[in-house]
C-alpha cells in the first residue's frame, strides 16, 4: 500500500484522457487492432487505468463502486472464445474489497479470481463487472492496484494469450463529490414529429454533497429540446449542425443521493429527422469542485428517426468548338424530407462521381472535387469525385460548375454524374428512390 494525493491521481488520469480511462495490453507492434488479418491475432484486457473510491464515513461502511472490466482480440476474420480473466485484487490489501460478480469464481484466499468472459468480441463491450470500496481503515490518498492476466481458445494458433501483471488498475481512496447522469437505451424507429423523454437524472456516488450543478446538452439537426428551463440558454443550430445548451441549477445533492431536474426534459423530433445524437452531461456548479470520477459525467444518446431523405443529381448541357472552354456545372438536391448527416464520425455521407465526356478535358473544377480512380472505370476514362456538406439539409441545393476545354468535338459526347454512398456502401437506405441518383453532362448535343 502507498500514499497518493487525489490531485497527483487525477491528473494523471486526466493525462490518459479522463480519470477512468480504459488502458488496454497485449498489442504488439505489429498487429493493428482496426484489422487484424488471417497472419496473426492479439488479445487485449481492458480496464481502467485509474479508479478512486470514496472513503469510508465514521460510522458505516464505504459505498461500493463499480469496475467495469473486458476482453477484445484484433482480427475480425478469426473466432475467439472461452476467454478467461484472471483478477489479482490482492495489491489492495488494506485499501479496498472487493465483491466478486457471478462469473467470477475467486480462489480460498478470495484474492485472485478466473472471470468468464465467454465469447470474445473485437469491440470492446463490458463483460465483468467489479464492485468496489474502501476498507474502514484506509484513509484519504491510500491507493493499492489491481493486477490482469487473460487466455481465450481461438486465432490463428488456437490459444491466445495476453501478457500477465502488464495491465493494472490504480485504485485510489478519496473524499468528494462524484456526480453521474443516467446511461439511455438507443432507440429507433421513431416517428416524425413524436416527441421523447430524456432519462435524465443526477446521482451523487462521492461522500460530500455537491452544493448545485451545471449542465450541457448537444441536439443534432433534426431535435429540439422543447423543454425550456429558466436556467438554461440555447445557441444553434450552428455550423455543424448542434443545438447548444447550458443550465446552472443550485439543487443540493448529497452523498448517494439522486435528483432530477424540475421537470421532465422532453426532446421533439422534427419532420426532417433522421440519424440523430443528443449529448448531455454534468458537473460540479463550482469549478474548484474537482468531480472525482468523470466517465459517468457525460452520455450520448442515438435516436434514429423512420424517415426518408430523397438526394438527386442533376445534369448539365454545353456546346463549343474544338479550342472553346464551355462550363457545365450538375447540380445536388436533397429532396428531402429529412436531413442526413453521419452524426458518429462526422464524414459525409454522399459523394458524387463525374465521369468527364469524351474528348474534353477540365481546365478548372469546384475545390470539393478532385481526381480519383475506381475498379470498373473504362481505360482512358477520367474520373472526379466530389464531397457535400457533412451535413445535408432538405432543399440542399449545390452546384459543381466544372470548366471544360474541348480538345476535339464528338457530337453527344456524354459523362456520367452518380451519387452514391461515401463510405463504399451498396446503398443509402435512407433514399428509397435510385432513379434520380444519376444524370448526364452532355457537350454538343445534337439535340
């Protein structure tokens, strides 16, 4: 057991990213977690690398914590299974117990346990679920740690196994508050024009009070956040599409204590809904408060709407003799109803391809387009893609006004415009109506 200041432990946490922030082992150098191939397999523990648990009061015991603890291998294309956790809690000794979960199966001395994880996933997902708390003699500071080994059955060679005593949880006893909102359950399928309850409540799992609170809210495009606090002010929708709004209330709550806001926060989703994000989060009022656990402070809820979104491309005709630059500029619609914007990583969601005519070439094109290639083009074929907005609102209207010289004049000399998934995909299964999503730029038309 060591003596540590809370201040030192949260900024070293806060150094990995955020107190709690999961440390993952057993990645070599030369496995890439995004994709492992057929050559090799890694197995992974993941755990946090720091945790703080709150001290015990006078009289009574401490309350427990949670420590949520899994197992991930790197290569999609392989099956692991059996995986086993093993769990030294052993480093605690003094500063913390722990209480076991069911498929945990700890050894006589209850120090060191074999945890079932069951099938191993290559996306991380909570499979052990620790509980935690400080020991009636430990005092503010005292930290011990908790030490990892893992083995699975699959990969390439039929074991796998991660390095022993390499992954470690800090666990550090400390005083103060700990604020924490309630995890959502995706939805989807909801209907335009419907309106949604957000399970937004505030706990308190620190042992001071927390004396009020601030919180923050992030509606994409297609919600509103139709309840209005005299608490609260709104920004948005900006440019990226977010509705932007902060509350301060001066609520009390005390140690272990849960409350909600002073009515229920209610979101509307718009006719033009579709892919949305609705992000909260909380904190202490006073900014010298440090919240002594952050990993529960935020959330984010995904809300799919059942609604359409009809994107078309227009076309474009010109005619110039050989030597002449003529501009022909397709257009983009989203027809709508709905918005579309890809609300988890923040791509586009549709790109469009422009296959030049024959015998032009392009002296001047938009700053979202450039040259590409693709299996399937024809040999000699010149090949342009574009990008949109990360976000498409209904009515987007926009134009790709491309400038091209005519090197020789082939009468009906026709390219190809196509909109189409940016990520490669087959479709876009917001957009029923594939008839629309081509068109034709066509020089010296004949008619």
């Amino acid at each position: 057991m060591s003596s540590l200041s809370v201040g030192r432990v949260l900024r070293r946490g806060l150094c990995a990213g955020a107190v709690g922030a999961l440390v993952l082992t057993g990645f070599g150098s030369g496995a890439a977690f995004a994709g492992g191939t057929a050559q090799g397999d890694e197995l992974a523990i993941r755990a946090p690398q720091d945790t703080v648990i709150t001290a015990a009061p006078e009289s009574g015991a401490a309350q427990y914590r949670s420590l949520v603890l899994g197992l991930t291998h790197s290569n999609r294309e392989t099956t692991v299974t059996d995986g086993r956790l093993t769990v030294d809690v052993s480093g605690l000794a003094g500063v913390a117990e722990v209480a076991w979960p069911d498929n945990c199966a700890p050894d006589d001395t209850g120090t060191v346990a074999v945890c079932d994880t069951g099938d191993v996933p290559n996306r991380y997902s909570p499979q052990v679920r620790l509980k935690v708390r400080a020991t009636a003699e430990a005092g503010v500071g005292a930290q011990g740690a908790i030490e990892y080994s893992a083995e699975a059955t699959g990969g390439p060679d039929g074991a796998l196994v991660a390095p022993g005593g390499s992954t470690r949880t800090f666990v550090t006893v400390a005083s103060g508050v700990d604020l924490g909102v309630s995890a959502p359950q995706d939805v989807t399928g909801v209907a335009p024009g419907s309106s949604l309850t957000v399970p937004f409540s505030v706990t308190n799992t620190g042992n001071e009070t927390a004396h009020g609170f601030k919180v923050s809210m992030w509606a994409t495009y297609g919600l509103d956040v139709a309840t209005r606090y005299p608490q609260c002010t709104s920004t948005g929708p900006g440019s990226g599409g977010f509705t932007h709004v902060t509350c301060s209330f001066d609520t009390d709550v005390p140690p272990g204590a849960t409350v909600e806001l002073p009515e229920p926060l209610r979101l509307a989703v718009t006719g033009h809904a579709l892919y949305e994000r609705f992000e909260y989060g909380v904190e202490p009022a006073d900014e010298a408060v440090v919240d002594l656990d952050s990993s529960d402070n935020n959330r984010t809820w995904h809300i799919n709407a059942d609604n359409t979104a009809d994107f078309s491309v227009k076309g474009a005709k010109a005619s110039g003799a050989a030597g002449d630059t003529v501009t022909t500029a397709f257009r983009f619609i989203n027809n709508g109803p709905a918005w579309a914007g890809d609300v988890t990583s923040g791509d586009p969601l549709v790109a469009i391809d422009f296959y030049l005519p024959e015998g032009t070439t392009a002296t001047s094109v938009p700053r979202t387009c450039r040259t590409t290639s693709a299996p399937g083009d024809a040999p000699n074929t010149v090949h342009y893609v574009c990008t949109l907005p990360t976000w498409t609102t209904p009515d987007l209207d926009v134009s790709f006004p491309f400038q091209l010289r005519v090197d020789r004049v082939v009468p009906d000399a026709t390219g190809r415009v196509v909109a189409r998934s940016y990520s490669g995909a087959a479709s876009l299964p917001f957009d029923p109506d594939t008839t629309n999503n081509s068109a034709e730029v066509v020089v010296n038309p004949s008619v």
